[in-house]
C-alpha cells in the first residue's frame, strides 16, 4: 500500500479533480491513500514544525519505509523511481510519503526516513506537488508493467 501524508488540505477543484484522476488509475495497481493533516499557522517555524511533526507522527507506522520529500534529498529518474517503488513493496507493507508544510519536515521525521528524495531544487506549492508525485507514482507502476505511457 502507498499512503501519502500531507500537511494542508487541497482547497482548489482542479487540483482535487487531478488528485482523484490519479488515485483511480493508481488503484490499479496498488492501495494508496492520502492522509491530510492540518497546518499551522503561529508565525513561529520551530512551533509549526513540531505541531504539524505531532499531527504526522500519529500515521507514521514503524515497519513502514519512510520517504521524506525534501529539497535536498536524492534526485531519481523516472525509471530509478519505479524500481524503488516495486523493490520497496516486496520488503514493507507500505511506503510512505510525507510532504511537510511551509516549513518543510521536522528533524525528527527526517530522521526516521529510508529515503530522503527530491524531485527538484525548485520549490513547489504543495498542492501542485501532491499532483506530480501522484503522476510520478502512476508512471512508476506503468514502467514496471511495461505498459505504454512513459516515453
């Protein structure tokens, strides 16, 4: 199973229409879920970190593999990512995908990461992140079955 746990919740349809599009066609080859925990808001970043750390903390599972999304994390191709994704889900009965807040991802979660991974150094809302992992997530699973999509 895949669980995606994100801080905030998608207020615009088209990014809810794009997330249901893909949690479909992803159902197809896995469970997956997306968890939204509230974000906060106190103008305090190490008082953000550690309420959203707490919100999160709740649904993160011990003999889960852990994959932070940070800035500085390791870049993977499309192909590389895939590979994870199907190796992983032989060995741990779900991965999951934490995309932290404004603040990014307290240090304590870091630390519980099997893989801290980065699609980019360009920073992106989190809404529209949530979209390209799920897309890179679909494409993963085409890759790994050989079916067409990924060019």
């Amino acid at each position: 199973m895949i669980k995606i746990l994100c801080v905030g919740k998608i207020k615009e349809k088209f990014f809810r229409d794009a997330t249901s599009e893909y949690l479909k066609r992803i159902s197809k080859y896995s469970k997956i879920e997306i968890i939204e925990v509230n974000d906060v808001d106190l103008n305090n970043k190490e008082l953000n970190l550690e309420k959203e750390k707490d919100n999160l903390m709740k649904y993160i599972n011990e003999k889960d593999f852990i994959v932070t999304l940070e800035i500085e994390g390791k870049q993977l191709s499309s192909e590389e990512f895939s590979q994870m994704i199907d190796k992983t889900l032989i060995n741990y009965p779900n991965i999951t995908f934490i995309i932290g807040g404004s603040y990014g991802i307290h240090n304590d979660i870091k630390k519980k990461s099997n893989l801290k991974l980065s699609f980019s150094k360009l920073t992106f809302p989190h809404q529209l992140f949530r979209i390209i992992l799920l897309e890179q997530i679909y494409r993963g699973f085409k890759i790994v079955k050989n079916e067409s999509y990924h060019k």
